[in-house]
C-alpha cells in the first residue's frame, strides 16, 4: 500500500512540474536597434565675389583729339576725320550719330533748308549709325578739302562732284563708287511713313572696317595740322552775357543754343525742339558756338534754287563759350585752307576744350544774345 502511495505522489509531482512548464510565456525578442543613417555633411558655400567693373582706360601722356582739345589714350592726330552729310529737314528727324560729332557745320541750302556736316576725328570709337545721309554742295567739299577729311554722302550738285574732282576728296557716295555696298535705307523708317530720302544710312563700324581695308589714305600727311588752339577755359575776356543765342538761318530754320551751367555746356535746339539724337536720346551739346557771316546768294539762273556760299576771304563773326560772347574776326585764304579764328584786337582766338558748333550763315542773320 505504501508503495502504491509513493508511485501516486511521485506521478502527481512530475504532472504539477509540466503545468508550471506550459504557464510560462516566451522571453520576447528585443526590438532592433534603429538604423543610424549618417547625414551627409553640407557642402561649403563658396562665396563668388561680384566682378568689379573694369576701369576706364587711363588717360595718359599728351595726346589730345586735335579737333577738341580733350585728352584721349592715344594719339590720334594723324588721322585723316571722317566728315558726314546729315539730313536736317524737320521731316527726317532725329538724326543718328550727331551728338557723337567733335564739330558741326551748319549751312544753308537752296529753299532755306539747312543740312550740317558732322565731323568725326577718331571713326573707330563712334558707335551706331550715322544718318539720314544726304547729298552734298561744294561749299562742304570745300570745307572737307580744307581738313583733308574723307567726305560720307549720298550724292551730290553737278559742282559738288566739280569740287571733289578738282581737289582730289576722297569721298564714300552711297550712289557711286566702290562705297555704296556700306549704306543702307531703313525699312522701319518706311514703315513709319517717312520719305524715302530719309532712310539712307552708314554704320560707322562699317566705315571704319572699310578705310581699315588700306584702299583709302586714313593718315594725313607729315606737314599737315590743325590750325586751331585750344584752353581749359575758353571764356571769352571782357565777353558779354550770351545764355541764350538765337540764330535764324532763314524762315524754315532757327538754331538756339541754351547755356546750361550746370555741365558748363550749350544745348542745341531747332524746330522748337531739342536737337537730340536718335541713337542715344541725348540733346546735342557743346563747349564752343562759332558764327561766321559770309555772303550767300542764289546762283544765278539756277533751276533748284542753289547757293553761292563765299568760303574765302574775310570777314565777322561771334564766339560763345560759357554763357559769353564776342564779336570775331574769320578769314580763310583758299577753298582748301582752314579757317582762322582772332578777336577784334586781332589775338588769335583759342576756344574752350570740348566740342563745337559751327553756323555759316548770311551777313543779313540777326544773331541775338540773351543774358
């Protein structure tokens, strides 16, 4: 019995082990560690420093623009200019290139009509186009012979062409000659509705590309140069106030000249208006207004209408500068000669640095000054 007893206990012993044995529960996995993603480190910011603006080469030694007086980087005064025909009438406005010009000439033509000659030293450094160009005269022939300039036009007066034969002008006609492929009339200009005599014009890239060409003499010769003198101040002594000068070539064209104190400069107008330039939107402005008073007269017996200009000899006229004028004496020796300039007590006349503006018009103009 007792053994019976042991056998029970030992087999309820074993049964209670393996019920503790099921109760327990599974030790649960540990959770994965997190993935350590490395952050790339940032990339360094390179600063980029803003490109400073490239100087103005400097202007150094003594070389000046014969025509102006102004320093320039190089000497330029070998060069023969560049002396351009451009369309005044008021239906052709604005022109292109005139305020780039280091002297302008102004003339009457036949009906009262002026056109100037712009007058350009250094070709190389006038940017655009130069225009509307027009036809030419022998008293402008005569002025660019004077200069030993090369004449830019677009035909001409049977004694004009007379003129550039007889004293050997080189000239760039957009009508004839081996020029005419570098002018060009502007589509857009007859679009606008102007006149096909307004659209004619001439880059100066192009001329100076062609005269570069060595088909032309572009350097004056050794004994030449430029007559005229130039100061700092140009201030005419004892000179009387002229803010305002008022030139009336004829009853279709008046010139005004408005001193602005402020740049030490005229400002040129016409037609009730600026004179501007249509390149740049600028009013034309200069250091020096000139007037020569010379005889001018319709040929006789012409059919169009032409003038006579006298471009020799002697005579009056009157020089501003900075806000002052006065009366001159100009005489010209030869229609291939430059014009000299003295004051009254007969010292010869320097003008002031800078550029100038140059009216021949009749003995009979009533030039008035206003202070």
């Amino acid at each position: 019995m007792k053994r019976w007893l042991s056998l029970l206990l030992a087999v309820a012993m074993l049964f209670l082990m393996a019920s503790c044995a099921n109760t327990q529960t599974e030790e649960p996995e540990p959770d994965p560690e997190p993935e350590i993603v490395e952050e790339p480190e940032p990339e360094p910011v390179i600063e980029v420093p803003e490109p400073e603006p490239e100087p103005e080469p400097e202007v150094t030694g003594d070389a000046v623009n014969p025509l102006t007086g102004e320093p320039v980087a190089e000497d330029i005064s070998a060069n023969r200019p560049v002396m351009v025909m451009l369309n005044n009438v008021k239906q052709a406005l604005p022109q292109s290139g005139n305020s780039q010009a280091d002297i302008i000439y102004e003339i009457l033509e036949e009906g009262g009509i002026t056109r100037m000659l712009g007058v350009y030293q250094d070709i190389g450094q006038v940017e655009g186009n130069l225009g509307t160009i027009r036809s030419t005269r022998p008293y402008y022939v005569y002025l660019v012979a004077g200069m030993d300039g090369i004449l830019v036009h677009a035909g001409g007066s049977p004694a004009a062409y007379d003129a550039i034969e007889a004293y050997q002008v080189t000239d760039l006609d957009a009508l004839s000659g081996a020029a005419t492929s570098l002018f060009w009339r502007d589509s857009a200009r007859r679009s606008a509705g102007y006149a096909t005599e307004h659209t004619m014009y001439i880059t100066a890239s192009d001329i100076s590309d062609y005269l570069a060409g060595g088909s032309v003499r572009t350097e004056h010769e050794a004994d030449f140069t430029v007559q005229q003198t130039f100061v700092e101040d140009g201030t005419p002594a004892d000179g009387s106030d002229a803010n305002i000068i008022t030139v009336p070539f004829s009853g279709y064209k008046t010139g005004v000249f408005t001193y602005d104190a402020e740049t030490g400069k005229y400002l040129v107008s016409e037609y009730d208006a600026p004179y501007v330039d249509e390149t740049t939107g600028e009013q034309v402005s200069v250091e020096n207004v000139l007037i020569i008073m010379t005889r001018i007269s319709q040929i006789e017996g012409d059919s169009k209408g032409r003038l006579d200009v006298t471009m020799t000899g002697n005579g009056i006229g009157y020089y501003a500068c900075n806000g002052k004028y006065i009366p001159i004496n100009w005489s010209r020796p030869s229609l291939d000669s430059q014009y000299q300039f003295t004051t009254m007590d007969g010292e010869p006349l320097s003008l002031g640095v800078g550029k100038s503006y140059v009216n021949i018009v009749p003995t009979t103009c009533s030039v008035s000054f206003v202070g």
